[in-house]
C-alpha cells in the first residue's frame, strides 16, 4: 500500500501554488495534480472541493461561479502567504519529487508482476487453444482459401478488440481517467499477445 501523498496541510499550500499562474476550474486543478506525479496519483473532487471551501473562507481564494463552473482565484492575501511560505513550497516540491521517484517505483514493481502472470496466461491459453483444436474441414480444400477463411476471422476478433477498448478508453478520457500506467500496460499487452500469436504462424 503506497503512503499517503501529501502530509497535513501540504495539499492545501500545493492549491495555492497552482493558483499562482492563474484562475483555475477544480478539474484544471485535479488535473495538474495528477500531471505532476505522473499519473500515479490523481485526488478526487471529494479531496480537492471541500479544501477550496476552506481556502474560501480564510480569504486566500475567491471563488467565481460561471453556469455549471467555478473559477478560483488567489486574493492578495493568497499571494501573500505564498510570497511568505516560499521556503515550506520549496521543501514540498522536493517531496513531491521523492514521491514521484517511489510511486513510480511501486507501480513498475506492480505493472512487471501483473505482467508476468499475464505472459503465462497467454501462453498457457494458446496452449490450451492447441489442445482444443477441432479439425477444420472447410467446403474448399485449396490452402490459400482455408488460409484467408482463417486470416477474415482474425481481422473481425481485431476489429471487435479495438472498437470495445476505443469505446472504453473515450469513456475513460472524458472523466479524465486515462493515464500513463494504462498506456504501459497496454502495450506490454498487446507486446505479449503478439509474441504468443506469432507463435502459431508458419
């Protein structure tokens, strides 16, 4: 279990400093979160709205509310104790960078060991594949016909494999959910399946 990313009141510090460059949505902010530890951790609006809440109320941020959006801002005295706690800001990026280092870390660990038991399930599968294998007697028996029935199969099981991963990936991308270890993971899978498919080709 990885630890806890952010130590008391770091988070609340890390907001303003984000707000620095600008007037941000709650999702601009969960976003940059999660695009600064690289994907390996992203906090949810339950974690990140009711700090800006309190943030609002101190006086550090202003909150706009534009149609179905708020927009925060930093007030002077948001600047200003940013300005005063640039040393605290400092050593936290500095953690973040430690961070970073050992969640990444953790998910390779995690990612390789998943993908070991995945390369033998493939291959264990194919195996299995092979063992079930009914004879196929097709109308024509020219090879070339037999070979190309085989190969339009393939290309629909294709077909249908990107059209559901697209469909699950948009979903996913619309709640800005796809990150870096779902791009690794995918082409150590795809890598995998592709080496026990060439397997079974003259």
């Amino acid at each position: 279990m990885m630890a806890p990313v952010f130590a008391h009141g770091q988070l609340r510090l890390y907001l303003l400093a984000l707000l620095e460059s600008g007037p941000k949505h709650g999702y601009e902010l969960i976003t940059a979160l999660s695009d600064r530890f690289g994907g390996t951790y992203r906090p949810s609006a339950g974690t990140i709205y009711p700090r800006l809440a309190r943030l609002e109320e101190e006086g550090l941020v202003t909150r706009v509310d534009q149609e179905r959006k708020s927009t925060y801002a930093l007030t002077e005295a948001g600047y200003a104790e940013l300005t005063a706690r640039r040393e605290d800001l400092a050593r936290l990026e500095q953690d973040i960078e430690e961070s970073v280092r050992a969640r990444a870390d953790t998910v390779r660990q995690d990612v390789r060991g998943t993908m070991r038991d995945l390369r033998a399930d493939l291959a264990e599968a194919a195996r299995h594949a092979r063992e079930r294998a009914v004879p196929y007697t097709p109308v024509s028996q020219d090879p070339r016909t037999v070979s190309h029935v085989h190969w339009m199969e393939a290309e629909q099981l294709l077909q249908r494999f990107r059209d559901e991963l697209r469909a699950d990936l948009r979903r996913a991308d619309a709640r800005g959910g796809v990150e870096r270890l779902t791009v690794e993971t995918l082409q150590t899978v795809l890598d995998s399946a592709l080496d026990v498919v060439r397997r079974t080709l003259p």
